[in-house]
C-alpha cells in the first residue's frame, strides 16, 4: 500500500463534498438543544468542550461525498442530493459516539470522546439525537423520492446495529470464523457505505438498475473500507489515525487480520489464538507483547489477505458500476474513490 493518497480528482472530490456538506450540517445540528447541541459540535470538531470555536479534524466526509458524487454521476446535482448527504453524516457520527462508548475508547482524532468528556449517559442522547435528526433532515427534502430515501437510511442502520450486534458478541467467544467476520462488516460498515450511493443515485434520479449497481458498488467498497481499517488498528501510524499503536490488539478485537490469521496461519496461527484466549496483565499488554502479536497476524499471513481482500473488493467495486448508467467523468471519481480507500495510509 502506497502511504499518501492517490488522485487529485479523489481529493478534490472529497474537498467539494465538504465544502457543501458543512453548512447545511451545522444547520441541522443548530436544531439540537443547547447541550446536546455543544457536544455534537465538539464531537464533529467545530469547538472545545467548553463551546469555543476551533478547526480540529473533521473526518474525510467520505460518506456524504459519496452521496453527492452519485447523484451527479447519474445526471443529478449535488444539491439535489444534500439531505441525504447531511443524513449519512449523521448516522455515521452516531455510530461513532456509540462504538467509542462501547468500546471504551477515550480519544478519537486525537481529541477526548464524547463519553469520557460527558459521561455514558450523555453519549448515548446524543448519538440517539443525531440518529433522530438525520431522518428529520431527509424526510424534508423536496425530492419526491424522499420518502423510500428515508427508509434506505431506516433499513441501512438498521443493518449497521445488527453489525454492532455480531461485533460486540465476538469478544466474548474464542472462535470467530472469516465468514462470520465479512458478515459483521458487511453490517457495521458496509451497510452505510452502501446506502450512500443508493441514496445518492436515488435522489439524483435514476433509474433502478442503476441504483442497484451503485448500491452494489457502496457495499463493496464498504467492506474494502473496513478491512483497510482493521489494518490501520493494527500497524497503523497513532499520528495519523487518532489511536494508540496496536490499538485493537490491545482490546483483544477479532478484527479481520486476526481472525484469518487464527484461521489459516497454522503455527502461528494457533500461538496467535493462544495469546487471545488468555487475560491481559493488570494495566493491559505491554507494548512488547503487542508487537509480537501483531507479528504473529503477520506471520500467519493476515496482514498480506487483508491487503489483497482490500484490492479485490475494490476490484468487484468497480465491476458493479459497469451495470450504471453513468456520466463518464464521474464513473473516474467513482473508480478513484474506491482506490483511495484501499491507499490510505498504513
């Protein structure tokens, strides 16, 4: 993998996306209440805790991007496609505000999350609030076909807590199986992912072969999203993805990588399991010790499948946009950008 992005028009078309995404999203969560308001804007990197005004990292908006970047490639215009944009956004950042929660993380975009800032009780209202506006803000947008947008979005989150669901049930077993993995993901990443290109084929007006291929496409380049993810949360660099290094060794996740690893990598495969099946030390792993776990995913031969799973579903991606109609140009931006969510940085 290569370490920098690839593609002027994949950065460019990430930078319009935020350009239009940002006002209209700070007009939705200007709706919120005056707290839940505050730590929505903090959590999306627009203040400090105490409200005063900041440029922290907000996050590539690959999602909405997607969203906008479809329904022009099918002949619409970006704004046609803004509520679902600011929609997705939404989503997202709940199941973000939820998943540091649950997963006890404490910093994200190397800022503190919303929970160890606020508390539990906090992070779940409003990640339940930003879910609740994102239906309100869609189901007000002028398209006619608002209405089955919104129940794309309903079905879509729907898919991604069923995810949630299967992922939190994997750290209390000791075997996870590769399918049983791709089947979380497909839910907890890529059901999002997925509904953004439906969304913004839908609202963009096309026709439903169309939709269904870039629906197709969404999904695959969501798994793709995923598995590169489970490879940062390994070897990624702490500077550059927000996490300590060795982040989800030291929870112990099954993520891809480790459980392929477990499944197929024989000797140290079975070394690799038998480091999970044990309790971490008071105070947690040593940083030697998840150095030679990571080893072993690599030994075992996880990291080289999660790399050419990445690839192959970004090839399958790019597969299903040949059953599009779709404007030429923008076909490219949809190619670049499934490529950059396999290049980003390791």
């Amino acid at each position: 993998m290569t370490a920098q992005l690839t593609g002027r028009t994949t950065v460019t078309s990430l930078g319009r996306g935020r350009e239009l995404l940002d006002p209209a999203l700070r007009r939705a969560v200007a709706r919120l209440d005056e707290h839940t308001r505050l730590v929505a804007s903090y959590h999306l990197g627009w203040c400090t805790r105490d409200g005063e005004p900041v440029s922290a990292n907000p996050g590539k908006a690959l999602r909405p991007s997607l969203v906008m970047l479809a329904a022009e490639a099918v002949g619409g215009t970006a704004e046609d496609a803004l509520a679902g944009a600011v929609a997705v956004e939404l989503v997202h950042n709940f199941s973000l505000v939820h998943d540091d929660l649950m997963d006890r993380d404490t910093e994200r975009r190397h800022r503190e999350t919303v929970w160890s800032v606020w508390g539990e009780a906090t992070a779940v209202l409003v990640g339940d609030a930003m879910l609740s506006l994102a239906h309100e803000v869609l189901d007000e947008s002028p398209s006619p076909r608002a209405a089955r947008s919104s129940r794309v979005l309903a079905r879509a989150t729907r898919e991604l807590i069923r995810g949630q669901v299967l992922d939190m049930s994997f750290e209390t077993r000791t075997r996870v199986t590769l399918a049983e993995g791709l089947e979380m993901v497909a839910g907890k990443t890529g059901a999002l992912i997925a509904a953004s290109a439906e969304l913004g084929a839908l609202l963009g007006g096309a026709g439903p072969r169309t939709v269904a291929a870039l629906r197709d496409y969404g999904a695959q380049v969501g798994v793709a999203f995923q598995v590169v993810d489970d490879l940062l949360g390994i070897w990624g660099w702490p500077e550059r993805t927000g996490k300590p290094v060795f982040s989800d060794l030291r929870s112990r996740k099954r993520t891809l990588p480790v459980v392929w690893a477990v499944e197929h990598g024989s000797t140290a495969g079975r070394e690799l399991a038998a480091w999970l099946a044990t309790a971490p030390p008071p105070g947690g792993d040593p940083e030697p010790s998840l150095r030679a776990a990571a080893g072993l995913v690599e030994r075992a031969g996880g990291r080289a499948w999660a790399v050419q799973e990445a690839r192959d579903r970004v090839r399958r991606a790019l597969r299903a946009l040949d059953g599009a109609e779709l404007d030429p140009v923008h076909r490219t931006e949809l190619a670049e950008l499934a490529e950059f969510v396999v290049e980003r940085d390791l």
